[in-house]
C-alpha cells in the first residue's frame, strides 16, 4: 500500500507534468486536460467529442487534442488508443472537483456524455472494443450516482468471478485469465477514489496485482480473509497460485482430525527429495511498463520568435499566479529580446525608469520560481530559449512492456536488472552520420546472446551497498562521487573500480556479473534503431542529461545542467526499457581499446588486445560509452566511443560511470 508520503510525490510528479504540458502550450489546455481525464481510455474521436461538448466557449484550438494525446501525460496502448497516466489522472480529476467552474456538477454530465457516447458505440457496432468499452461504462457508472455506481461495482466483480472460475471462455487458458485478472484489477484501482465505499473489492483487486506480480510480498491470511461483495465471494484461482502460496494456503487451513464413519486420521511424516543443478540459477521474472519517446521532426509555425517566447513567458506566469502578463510586462520581454537596457524602455514608452526595474524585477522573480532557475534580464534570452526550442520538437511517446529481475543490496537498496533479448545488429556509424568519427567503422554485422543489463547506470546507493560487501582484489571508496545523491550515479570510478564491483557483486549474489562488452553496450542502447540515438535523428535536454548549447543536426538547443541528475528523471527509456543511456555519465565497457573495428568479435564477445586474463594486470586503455552530463550532444550517440586510461584518474573522472550486466545462465520463469 503506498503511504502517504508516496502519495505526496506522486501527486507533485503529476502537477509537474501537467504543469509543463500547459507550459509548452497554453493555458485553456489544462481544460481539455480535465475532460480527458474521466475515461479511461482516449482515442481521437473521443476527445474531439469531449472538446466540442464542453468547451466550444473555452477558445481551446483543435490541435489541442492532437498536442494531448502525444504529450507526457498521455501514453499509445493499441492502434488510436490513449490512456492517461493513473497518477496524472487521479490529480487532474481532484483538480477539476476542486474547480469552481466545473466541480462535481460537470464531472457528472462528462460521465453522461462518456455513458450516452460507450453506449451508442455498442449499438453501432457490437463487436467493436468490448473491452474498452466496458472500461469505459464503469467509468462514467461510478461518478452517475450511487446506484449506478453499485450496478458498476457489481458488474466488476461478476467479471472477475467469472474469470477466476473460467466461465469465460474467451479467457480460459491459463495465460488469459492472467491478463483478464490484471486488466480487471487496474480498471478497479484507477477507479479507487469513486470506489472507498467498496473496500473489499479494492484489496482484493490488490491482492490479484501482487499475486501476480510480487508474490512474496502476499501472506497466507491475505489469502483466506473473506473479499465478500453483496451475496458473492470473489477468490483467487488456486491453480494461478505460486507454489509457496499454494502450500501456505493449504498449512493455514483447519485440520481435520476425525470424520464421522470413518477411522481416525493419522497423520505421517516424509521426506521430501529436490534435485538442483550447482550451476542453475532460477530467476523471478517480473513484467514493468515504460514509456519510451521518438522525436519525429519539428513543428512549422508561422509564428514570429519574439512572439512564441512573449507566450511561452505568459504561460509561465499564469501558471505561477493565475494571471496574464501585462502591456508593460510585455515590453519588458519584447525590449529585453531586442537588448534594450532599461532607461531605453522608459524613453521609448514614456515611463520612469525605476517603475520599469521594479516590474522587470518581479517578472524576473516570478519566472525564476516556476523555472526552478535563477533568470534575469542577463540571461533571460538563453533560459527561455530551451522552452522555445521544446515548443517546436514533435515527440511521439509511447507504451512498452519488458522484463526484469530485482536483486536485492540490503537496506532497501535493489538492484533491477532488464532482460535484453538475442539479435543482431549492425555496429557502428555510417559515413553520412553527423559528428561521428573514423573510430566507429568499418560497421559490421554482430550476433549478440541474450542477457541482463541493468536499468539505470548504477547508483551512489548501489554503490554504497556493494562496497560493503567483502573485498576481492581492492579496496573500494564507499563514497567517491562529486555530485553527491543516493540515486545519482556514481562517478569518478576508475575501470577497475568498476571491475571490484562486479567481482564483490558476484561473490555476494552467485551469478555472474561484469561490465557490457562494447557490442553488448551498443545493441542494448540502439535497442533496435539504426538513428543516432535511440530518440530519432536528434536529441532535446528534455529527454537527457547532456551540454546541450549546441543542436544535434536538424534538432535545437536546451538544458546545460552540469551536473549529474538522478537516474530515471526524464520518466523515458528506450524500447528495451533501459534508462539515461545517452548522456548524464560515461559508461565502462568490458573491452580493450581498438582504434577501429577492423577484425573485431561478430559474437558480442568482449576484444581484447592479448590473452591475459588477469584483469587487474591490464594496460593501457578501456572503452567508455554513451557521453555525459558534459558532452555535446555529438558525443551521445549510440555508435559514438570514448577512451581513457584504465585506472586512470583525471577530471573526466567526474563525468565516468557504469552499468553492470547478467548472463542468463539458468531457467528462466
């Protein structure tokens, strides 16, 4: 269950992405924002219908629902279907209530308008989305008043009924009911706040997602507590259960000692044999979502600069006090764009000079409190100049689902481990490919197996952890980064530092942890695209941590945050479901430097220059990849490679990590 604390930062999360969706746009965005926020579901037509409905008097422009479904808040789960992020629509929803222009009053026609719209879909065509549009009844049900909200709790759990005792026969394998367990159990949890009333029916929704899910974390009296709704008994399919459950379910039941008519039961004791296989190794599976973003070009605009940024500047004020710039404030920003001092602006407008700072120095202090940043009249141009950049880059965001391990360090410190899947590619860059350099050919075809790459570079918390764990060849610092935070990845670690890491890690959880081979490395972070990076053809510092003063190709300037930033906070991955692969830190690869892949491995293998397998007898110089918080953006590419000295401790240090990866090496469940 997440405490409330948890509750506080997702809820902050998702006033920070609403905030920048409206940011990047305009204001009456947040309005289509609420309306789309009740179904579950969205496709286009839907919320074309939801904006002529309601806001034809809002001024809220078409392309709005275009610009919504392709935003952060939105992810594609099928062809033309769009669901809302859970955490981003539980707060636009509460935001909504809390508006005195709309409230509870326009929550209900919404869902009447959404009830009308599911139902006329059905007629049309009855075979048409089913399931959404079931999901999407339950949505409008519950905010229709008590009883249908009843009528909808009830539908609920005769479907899970139904599904758990395999009555449906279109999800009567093993798998599918599965699928049908959880799609149900998400459906109730994204529904909770209409559904505090029905506790039952929201543990036991609960329940299903962590039996599913995390089984460990389920007990046996979860399991045989009654989840009774009015007459019916909702219980969990005992052939879905794990086999600890299964057992534990089994010891926690009543014994019967004696049965009228029949002998005394006795009970007898056994052995049990298990045959295990020293090098097997079985590995928990667990499925987690992800979104991934591609950057598929810019947006045209008639739009004049100065203006774009004057609107840019005003949504950022509405934002942070509800109203609108002013004629002055606006010749503030206008004058301060063409370089004008302030003595310049009061002659030519007429006003005295002191009035015109003391307004610029509010605007400046209000912009600062919504950009996080200090600005003034200096630096205006170069801080809002990423926001303007931004505005023009069309990205398209998308849903994924992969696979992962979960090692545990201690004190709460977990290591999660992605499964990468076998395939080729092809290494290297092309000679059209901007910035890229003779080291990256000849590319040639290379077969690599299937393995574990960690998530995110590894962390100062991860670090800490495996540091403590018993030393095998050297001794680690246990805290040698210069940007200091648990879930900032560590820096200023040597190859060999690395190389202990593994060894300690290894050591402490049996399998076979190493450095990615270069051609491991590349693969994982192409994850299937031949662009430059795993975004398209260019790179935002909206997507990653990178020096980015400089565009990449046809793409624009952004961010130079110089310092390192917590892994995962850009919320996007590439289509194996890995994290700040381009930029925030250099990574250590496996192999031995080569000036050129002229008779490199074509099996993914690690290259090395002699046949010394001493890893702490090596010389000279090692690969890094995938640039860094300090790189342009040139440096971050996929195929792009870096070299330093193996022990090597220079200033580059401050921008140097590592991300570990797995052999499979056992079965995997």
């Amino acid at each position: 269950m997440t405490d409330l604390t948890d509750t506080a930062q997702l809820r902050e999360l998702a006033k920070q992405a609403v905030d920048r969706f409206v940011r990047r746009f305009e204001e009456s965005y947040r309005l289509l924002a609420y309306h789309a926020a009740l179904p579950l579901v969205l496709t286009p037509e839907l919320v074309n219908y939801l904006r002529n409905e309601f806001l034809r008097g809002e001024q809220v422009p078409w392309v709005a629902e275009v610009d919504l479904l392709l935003s952060d808040l939105c992810s594609q789960v099928g062809y033309e279907l769009y669901a809302m992020d859970t955490h981003v629509r539980e707060y636009l929803l509460e935001e909504m209530k809390q508006d005195l222009r709309f409230g509870k009053r326009r929550m209900q026609q919404v869902a009447q308008v959404l009830y009308s719209y599911v139902s006329y879909l059905h007629r049309l065509n009855p075979g048409r989305r089913q399931k959404e549009i079931e999901a999407q009844r339950w949505a409008a049900m519950v905010y229709l008043g008590d009883e249908q909200c009843k009528q909808a709790v009830q539908e609920i759990a005769q479907k899970l009924i139904e599904t758990s005792s395999s009555t449906d026969s279109k999800v009567g394998s093993e798998s599918g009911i599965r699928a049908e367990l959880l799609r149900l159990a998400r459906i109730t949890e994204e529904l909770s706040p209409q559904l505090e009333q029905e506790p039952n029916l929201l543990d036991y929704a609960r329940l299903v997602q962590r039996i599913l899910r995390t089984p460990e974390l389920v007990t046996s009296d979860e399991l045989n507590r009654s989840y009774q709704i009015d007459d019916e008994e909702l219980t969990f399919p005992q052939k879905l259960l794990p086999q600890v459950l299964a057992e534990a379910v089994q010891s926690s039941r009543p014994k019967v000692v004696n049965i009228k008519g029949f002998p005394q039961l006795k009970t007898f004791k056994f052995e049990v044999a298990v045959i295990s296989f020293e090098e097997e190794i079985v590995l928990e599976l667990q499925s987690f979502d992800f979104k991934v973003a591609t950057i598929t070009g810019i947006k045209q605009s008639n739009i004049s600069n100065t203006n774009r940024t004057i609107a840019i500047a005003n949504n950022l004020v509405f934002l942070q006090t509800k109203k609108n710039l002013n004629h002055i404030e606006q010749l503030i920003i206008q004058a301060t764009i063409s370089n004008q001092s302030y003595d310049q602006i009061a002659e030519s407008y007429n006003y005295n000079t002191s009035y015109i700072s003391n307004v610029a120095s509010k605007l400046w202090k209000v912009l600062s409190e919504v950009l996080g940043e200090k600005v003034n009249k200096i630096n205006f141009k170069n801080v809002i100049q990423s926001q303007v950049n931004y505005s023009q880059l069309d990205i398209h965001h998308s849903r994924r689902q992969a696979q992962c391990f979960i090692e545990d360090l201690g004190n709460n410190v977990q290591l999660e481990m992605v499964a990468i899947p076998e395939g080729s590619f092809l290494m290297g860059s092309s000679a059209g490919e901007p910035e890229r350099y003779d080291d990256e050919s000849p590319q040639y075809q290379v077969a690599v197996p299937a393995f574990f790459m960690g998530k995110y570079p590894i962390t100062q918390a991860q670090w800490k952890a495996v540091a403590g764990f018993p030393q095998v060849n050297k001794e680690l610092d246990p805290d040698p980064s210069s940007f200091k935070g648990a879930n900032r990845p560590v820096e200023r670690v040597s190859w060999y530092d690395a190389v202990e890491f593994c060894s300690r890690l290894s050591q402490y959880t049996g399998k076979s942890y190493c450095l990615p081979s270069e051609a491991e490395w590349e693969y994982s972070c192409r994850a299937g695209t031949t662009t430059p990076f795993h975004f398209g053809e260019t790179i935002t510092s909206e997507l990653a941590n990178y020096d980015a003063t400089k565009a990449y190709g046809a793409g624009v300037e952004g961010t130079y945050r110089k310092q390192t930033t917590s892994v995962g906070s850009f919320k996007v991955a590439n289509a194996f479901g890995l994290y700040d692969i381009h930029g925030n830190v250099w990574e250590w690869c496996l192999d031995d430097w080569h000036d050129n892949y002229e008779g490199a491995p074509e099996d993914g293998s690690a290259w090395f220059k002699n046949d010394n397998d001493n890893l702490y007898q090596k010389q000279g110089r090692a690969v890094l990849r995938g640039g860094s918080w300090n790189d342009s953006p040139g440096n971050c590419r996929s195929a792009s490679r870096y070299s330093n000295a193996w022990a090597g401790r220079g200033l580059i240090d401050l921008d140097v990590g590592f991300r570990v990866v797995c052999g499979v090496g056992g079965i995997l469940r």
